[in-house]
C-alpha cells in the first residue's frame, strides 16, 4: 500500500489540476463534433483517457527531471527526486497508464488509433524541450490539446480546420497559464539552466500571459461562432475573460502564491468556457 501511495503521488492524482486543464478543451472539441450531443461512451473513453495519459506524462516528466528537481524548491520531495522509488518504477507506471489508455481508445475508428501515435510521442517529448525550445509551455500547449483532433477524429471521422484552431487557441491558453505557474520557479530555473517562457518573455511576462489570454479566448470564442453558437456561449466566455482580469491581479507583483493561485484558477476558466458551451447547446 505504501508503494501504491508513492505511486499515486508519482502521477500526482492528489493534484488533479493538469487534469482538469486537459479536459476542458477536449470536452469543447466532443461537443463541437457531435452538434451538442456526444455519444457518452465516447465522453467517458476520453475523459478516462486524459486522467491516464495525464498521469503518465507526470511520471515521465519526473523521469526526466530526476536530477534537476532536487535542486527546486518546489519539486524536492516528489517520490523519485526524493529517492523513495527508482527510476525505472516511473518509467513502468507512465507504460502501463499509456498502455491502459491505447486500450481504451480500441472500440474507436482508425483515425482516433493513428492520431494517438503523435499525441503519445509530444507528450513523452515535452519534458526534454525545456532544455533548449525558448517557450517549452508552446509545446505543452500541443501536447495538452491533442484531444481536440483526436476528439473530432472519434466523432466525425475527420479533422476539420476548426479542430487545428482549437489546438492553436489551445496553445495560447497553455502559454498563459503555463508561465504564470513558471513565474513560481523562475529563480530556480535560471539557476539550473532550463528553459522557460517565463526566463524568455523576462519583464514583460505579465503582458505575454495577459495577450495569449487575449488570442486564446479570441480563438475558443471564433470556433464557438463558427458553430452556429450565441448568447449563452458568450456569457459563458466572458465570464472566463473576467477569470483572465482576475489573474492578472494576482500575477501583476510576480509574487510567487499569487502567481501559483492564477495558475490553479486556470480550471475555473476553462469549465466557464464549455458550460457556455454545453448551456448553449442545450437550450437550443
């Protein structure tokens, strides 16, 4: 039971925020996909699928930053960097959740199977681009938002252009709350060498953070219109923008709680954007 409890931090389950930024957008995409009614074995394939591969990534990730993450405040007492369990344990753990989550995905049509290909290898990748890609947080962005196009695949067969500007408004969304969460260890970082969007935007990060805010509601809120969606899924982006206003009065000082506070806020903005969707859709 121990061993199943180092696991369970390993993957980070207690912090579910990762998942939850995961599933917002991929449940937009279902809704999109399917006019506003998902077939709801599908729904639960990918929501099942996004804990797993979630979890997964968190052991990789932790694999790959065995050696900096002791030298990180706050990343110090994470199973593996603390020493509690052996580096080829996290490389086990994230196998069998990518394996489980291969398998969730065999009642679904071929194109969801193939697209799960790339989207297993941007999120086992991600970890190693923040020891030289500039913005690492761009690629997190592509990695978190893969269920977008797999979400379109599983429904429709296809993945149309508005799937792909999802992922991009995906991606700006993920820059935004991604270096506000890298504001947290920014000192740490640039001791270390690594790389991140919050070292590379430097003193204007607060202004980055605040016009990827602006790009990726302008995006989600494109695709909604393009949908034939209206009032409520505009009530339901604006309230995320005022989400995005209120992060902006927590990051503005770069204080480290304020900054990490933005970042886990990040979920409520994300479930205001697909209950303007799912209201949308269900009072038409």
């Amino acid at each position: 039971m121990n061993r199943l409890n180092l696991y369970f931090h390993l993957v980070r389950l207690h912090k579910p925020i990762g998942i939850q930024l995961l599933l917002w957008p991929t449940l937009m995409a279902l809704w999109f996909a399917a006019d506003g009614r998902p077939d709801w074995h599908i729904v639960a394939i990918f929501v099942l699928g996004t804990v797993l591969m979630r979890s997964a990534g968190c052991a990789i990730n932790d694999y790959a930053d065995r050696d900096f993450d002791k030298h990180v405040k706050r990343t110090v007492d994470r199973p593996l960097t603390a020493g509690k369990i052996h580096g080829w344990e996290a490389l086990m753990v994230a196998g069998v959740l990518a394996l489980a989550s291969f398998l969730l995905i065999l009642p679904l049509n071929t194109l969801t199977k193939q697209m799960s290909v790339p989207a297993l290898i941007v999120a086992a990748s991600y970890p190693y681009f923040k020891r030289f890609f500039a913005i690492p947080q761009a690629y997190l962005g592509i990695a978190f938002g893969f269920g977008i196009p797999m979400g379109f695949a599983a429904v429709q067969g296809q993945v149309p252009a508005a799937a792909w500007l999802m992922l991009l408004g995906n991606v700006f969304w993920s820059v935004a709350y991604d270096t506000a969460y890298a504001m947290v260890d920014r000192d740490d970082d640039i001791k270390l060498g690594m790389k991140t969007s919050a070292i590379t935007f430097g003193r204007f990060d607060v202004l980055a953070i605040m016009l990827c805010y602006v790009a990726a509601l302008g995006i989600f809120w494109a695709v909604g219109w393009h949908f034939g969606l209206r009032t409520w899924f505009t009530l339901g982006m604006l309230a995320a923008a005022g989400c995005a206003i209120y992060h902006y009065t927590l990051i503005r000082t770069r204080d480290r709680a304020g900054c990490f506070k933005a970042f886990v806020h990040n979920n409520w903005l994300g479930a205001l954007m697909f209950a303007g969707v799912a209201v949308d859709y269900a009072l038409r």
